[in-house]
C-alpha cells in the first residue's frame, strides 16, 4: 500500500485496497484509522512521498528506511506487543485475523426482485455457513490440500543435505496429517520465496532448523532462519533486554547438528543458540527420545 492510497474523497479519508488479480476497492476510514493515520503520516514525514509505501520498515537505532514492511517485520512487533500485555509467545499475526462475516451482500437484477427497488442488497448466506473453515497448505508437489488446522511444527533445512532426517522427523510426528509442515520441493535460485512457507512460518510455534554448512548458503534456507530470528532482533534493537525475556524470544527454536561439521558452525546465530546442548539429525537416532521429543516438549511449553 502506497501513501497515494490514503487519500481524502468529500469530507471523510479513504484507502484503496489492493486485491488478488490487480482488483482495487475503495473503503471509507473509520474516523479513528483516520486520526492513527494521519499522526502516522505526520510523524513519519512521508506525506510528500506519495509513490513510498505507507508502512516502512524501520531498521538500526530506529531509524525509518524508504523499504516497505516485510512479512516478518509485521511477525517482529506482534511478538512485541505481545510480550509487553502478557500474551503467550504463540500470538502472531493470525491470532488477530477477524472470524468469518456470517452475511454477504449481494447485489439482485431488479427483475429478480419483482416490484422491489432495483438498488435493494439481498443477504446471502455464504459458503463458510454450510462448511468448515479449512487452512490450505502445500503437498510435495505443491499443489493444494485441506487440512482443519496449520501445522504447529515448521521444518526447516537445506533440500541437498538434510532431507533424509528431516522426512525422517516428518514421518514421526505424524506425516501429513501430523504436526510438522515440510515442503519437500526444491526452491531455484531467483524463484519468489513461496508465500505458503511464509504462511506456516507464522503460523507455527516451534521451528526446527537442520543445521549445516549447506543450510547457512541457500538463500531460502537464510529466508526462513531471518523469520524465526525476528523476534529476538526486534528485542534487541528496542534495547533493555533481559536474558530471561531473550530466552523467551528463542524458546520456539529447536536446532538439529549434523554428525560432522565445523566447530563454528552456528556462529550466525545468537549465543543462547550456540550454547544449547542440540541433539544429532541422524535419521536412525530419531526413533530415540532426543530430536522427536525436543518439538514436542517444546509444543508443551507454549
């Protein structure tokens, strides 16, 4: 959303709406929107920029960059706010999405309507009335599947290396219909970083990371490690941070080593990270208490 997208009709704000498929729609502002964003608008001193975005990211010492939010940096500040009213580090984005209208509107062809006004609304019921709400997620080709809840479990690691432990710790918490998304397609190099991975991102509460030398080289690999870490980033840019409440940002993290690998092979990650006691990702120890019981115990926690 741009700054032009804010804009004055009459005598009320309005904003224009980008939809799926390039379809606009414009909504009149509720008069406390109106004033939020207007003290925004002020503060930020974006008015004359009207092609910027609306929403920008802010990076060091708080400073306000020209890029526009990313997925994760919306993630980051509701794990702030979060923290700061006592809710659950479960909270994420979609813990706030609004539940399903139960009406519709309509618009009927007047001679549908008999002798009735040609600008009458008919309400419908829609079809979340007559079937459940469904999450989509992806299979391994990635192609759509229905399943009621998304996965509370993320898997995380580099296709060329890892995948054998990590289908092996797919198939112990359950498969498909289990707790563990894990997309098992290979992401090329330029290719957009698939939204449904950003999807179950948020959505999940544990995140394990198969570690290795690989895994800190591929870009998709990063992607997914920068999201999980946003949090604990944000923590420490605000400063003040205690390391009971730096824990508490990393406690979703699970991390699995290889067998063999360099001695600073998480060097990118925070130090509480480094200093965890992380079991081995070999496939046959997941039959064992260790890898399979971390996400659990973790789930446990939340």
């Amino acid at each position: 959303m741009r700054v032009e997208d804010y804009f004055e009709h009459g005598k009320r704000a309005w904003l224009r709406l980008h939809d799926k498929g390039g379809k606009r729609h414009e909504v009149p502002c509720h008069h406390n929107l109106t004033e939020y964003l207007d003290v925004w608008i002020k503060t930020a001193k974006i008015g004359d920029d009207k092609k910027g975005p609306l929403f920008r990211a802010i990076r060091k010492e708080n400073r306000l960059t020209e890029n526009p939010m990313a997925q994760e940096d919306v993630l980051a500040m509701i794990k702030r706010r979060a923290a700061g009213v006592a809710l659950p580090y479960s909270t994420c984005c979609h813990t706030f999405a609004p539940p399903a209208s139960p009406l519709t509107y309509r618009t009927v062809e007047p001679s549908s309507m008999h002798s009735r006004s040609p600008h009458m609304i008919h309400l419908a019921p829609p079809s979340c009335m007559t079937a459940p709400r469904t999450k989509f997620l992806w299979t391994k080709s990635r192609e759509y599947v229905s399943n009621l809840m998304p996965h509370p479990v993320f898997i995380s690691y580099a296709r060329k290396t890892s995948r054998e432990p990590a289908e092996a710790l797919h198939r112990e918490l359950g498969g498909e219909s289990g707790l563990a998304f894990l997309d098992t397609s290979d992401i090329d190099a330029g290719e957009q970083f698939p939204k449904v991975l950003i999807d179950a991102l948020l959505d999940a509460k544990v995140i394990v990371v198969f570690a290795d030398e690989t895994y800190f080289n591929r870009w998709y690999c990063l992607r997914e490690s920068r999201t999980a870490l946003a949090p604990f980033e944000a923590l420490l840019r605000r400063g003040g941070a205690s390391e009971q409440q730096k824990a508490a940002a990393l406690s979703h993290l699970v991390v699995a080593l290889p067998q063999r690998g360099p001695a600073n092979l998480l060097k990118g990650l925070p130090s509480l990270i480094r200093q965890g006691s992380w079991p081995s990702a070999r496939a046959k120890l997941l039959g064992t208490p260790g890898l399979r019981s971390l996400p659990i115990d973790t789930l446990d926690r939340k």
